[in-house]
C-alpha cells in the first residue's frame, strides 16, 4: 500500500466539517456528511523471554497473556478489517495467540513495526558515557532515558539505525496502515507504539522514554481516526488482565 496515499500520521486535530455549511458551526457527529472514520488497535507483545538465551520468544505467561487478549475481543465482538505484525517471533506468536481464540484476517508482515535494538543503544551509551549496564529495575529506570536521549542527540556516534530514521520507519509504518473507514490491529512492540504516540502527542524524547517504560505487555492501545486527523483514545488498556487472580500478569518486561 502506498503511504502516499493515506492521511497523514501524527496530523495535528482540527474541526470537522459542518453539514450545515454554516461558518464556525460543527454539526454533531451523526449528522455530519463524508466524514471518515477508521480504528487503529496497536497491541504490544506479550512478555518475552527475559534473561533466557534467546529474548524473542513468548514465555509461558507471554502465550496466555495473548490468549486471554484473543477471549476478550472475541467475548466483545471485536472485528478487524486488517491485521498487520511486525515479523519477530515474538510478534507472531503473540498474534496466533490472540488469533486462537479470536478470528482473524491473515496479517500482513511488515518489519518497520519491528523494535528498536535496544542493546546496540544501550552499549554505545555506556562506551560513551563510561558507565555500567544497569543491574536492576531501579537502575534501569533511572538509565533508559538517558539512554533514550542519548541516541537521539548524538546520532553521529551511533553506527546502526538512528533515532531519526526508527522515528521515521514508524511514522510511515503507520501511514501505511491507516485506513479510513476500518479497524486495523498492529501487534507490534513498546518502543515502536511509544514513538508512534510520541508523534501523535508532540512529547520530548525524555517524555516518550518514560512513556515506554510504562507499556504493560499485551496492552491495547487505541487510536482514532476522525476529521483528517489521528487522537489517542485509549492507552495501555489491560482488561483481559482486570481479575485479580491475574494481577501477576500485568508484566512490563
């Protein structure tokens, strides 16, 4: 699909025409005429395998985490026009999770919506820097925005993929995806939906560092397309994970 061809992501939100014709005036929404409206559901993965030799892979919780995501869209009679993944293992696992117990159209495997390579980042910061990789959560919270701001300032340091060209894969990731008059469903991971939101909200890169620390795993993100332009409507959704008897399951890593 040509981005080309799609609004513009991250367009700042403006006034819906009005049917009236009358000037200023802004009819409501059901009266309104040729006014497009379209869903974008990003998803991140559920929890990978931290710690074990191989990261991209759903751990045992990851799986069930995208299995009860699948129950509650089918147990709400959520439908999908088109389902794009990035192409990690753990992307399409968390996909046939969720498709296990939710129908869904086949996705379309498109890398842009692939995760930042943290550990590249994470190296070239401490080289730079001089310091020790983080040891535990505290540290590591206190490290990833700086970490963060980091790649973005001093690009020229960083051999692989900047933060200017991630933020702009992403965008037109996103471009490509938005279709107007449909549901799309992205599962994708947190620094990818960070970003995207960073876009659409105008944050600093430390804001959206500290956005993305807060992505729960297998949480839903809603974003709505009206009037030309893209608004949050619902993030870092957990409902399949609300009951108490799965409070351990509301996972950030």
């Amino acid at each position: 699909m040509d981005a080309s061809a799609n609004p513009a992501f991250g367009r700042r939100a403006g006034r819906c025409p009005s049917s009236s014709g009358r000037k200023g005036g802004t009819a409501p929404l059901h009266e309104r005429k040729n006014v497009s409206m379209g869903e974008i559901i990003l998803v991140r993965h559920g929890q990978a395998s931290f710690g074990a030799a191989d990261y991209d892979k759903l751990s045992p919780l990851g799986h069930e985490q995208s299995e009860w995501l699948g129950s509650y869209f089918a147990d709400h009679d959520m439908r999908f026009d088109t389902v794009f993944r990035g192409d990690l293992l753990r992307h399409r696992e968390t996909f046939e999770g969720i498709a296990s117990r939710c129908p869904l159209p086949e996705p379309r495997v498109d890398a842009r919506f692939n995760e930042l390579n943290y550990d590249l980042i994470q190296d070239a910061y401490l080289v730079a820097e001089g310091h020790a990789a983080p040891r535990n959560r505290e540290e590591f919270l206190h490290h990833f925005p700086l970490i963060f701001e980091h790649w973005a300032e001093r690009q020229v340091d960083f051999e692989h993929e900047t933060f200017n060209v991630f933020a702009e894969r992403v965008e037109n990731a996103m471009r490509a995806a938005l279709v107007p008059d449909q549901t799309t469903l992205i599962v994708t991971s947190g620094g990818v939906i960070g970003v995207a939101l960073r876009e659409l909200l105008g944050l600093t890169v430390r804001k959206c560092a500290e956005l993305i620390l807060n992505i729960h795993n297998s949480s839903i993100h809603r974003l709505r397309y009206e009037c030309s332009s893209l608004r949050l409507a619902e993030f870092n959704a957990c409902p399949h994970l609300a009951a108490r008897e799965r409070t351990h399951a509301r996972t950030f890593i």
